[in-house]
C-alpha cells in the first residue's frame, strides 16, 4: 500500500472517529455499503475506488474532500 493511500486511509478513519460516527453510521450517510467502508479503512479496496466515493464520503463527514487527501498529525 503507498504513503498516499496509508495516509487517505488514516484521514477516513479519523475523521469518522472525530465526528463520532460509527462504520455503519458513515456508510449509510455516504450511500455505500458497511462492508465496503470496512474495506476501505482497512487498506483492502483500493484499484477501484473513485474520486465520487471520495466526495461522498468528504459530504457525509461534513468535511472539503481535500481534507482527506491531506496530511494530518494525529497525537495519540
């Protein structure tokens, strides 16, 4: 798995943490399935994944979709 997709991965999984939403939670505002979002924070589901699932997640984690994209410091 590359840096960028680790680091994309990473931001999902945070900001889904940080609007306090569960898997389930996210995948049913963002219009796709539970199965797929676990996929996707698991580093699995990557080759088919498109910049529309991007934004819809960005719109249901109320956030710019290039805030997945960017780099963030998270302190444990």
């Amino acid at each position: 798995m590359s840096n960028d997709y680790t680091n994309l991965v990473k931001n999902i999984k945070y900001f889904r943490l940080k609007a306090n939403m569960t898997q389930e939670q996210l995948a049913e505002k963002s219009d796709l399935s539970v199965s797929y979002i676990k996929q996707i924070e698991a580093g699995k589901e990557f080759k088919n994944i498109t910049f529309n699932t991007f934004s819809k997640i960005a719109k249901a984690l109320n956030i710019d979709v290039k805030e997945l994209f960017n780099e963030i410091e998270v302190l444990n």
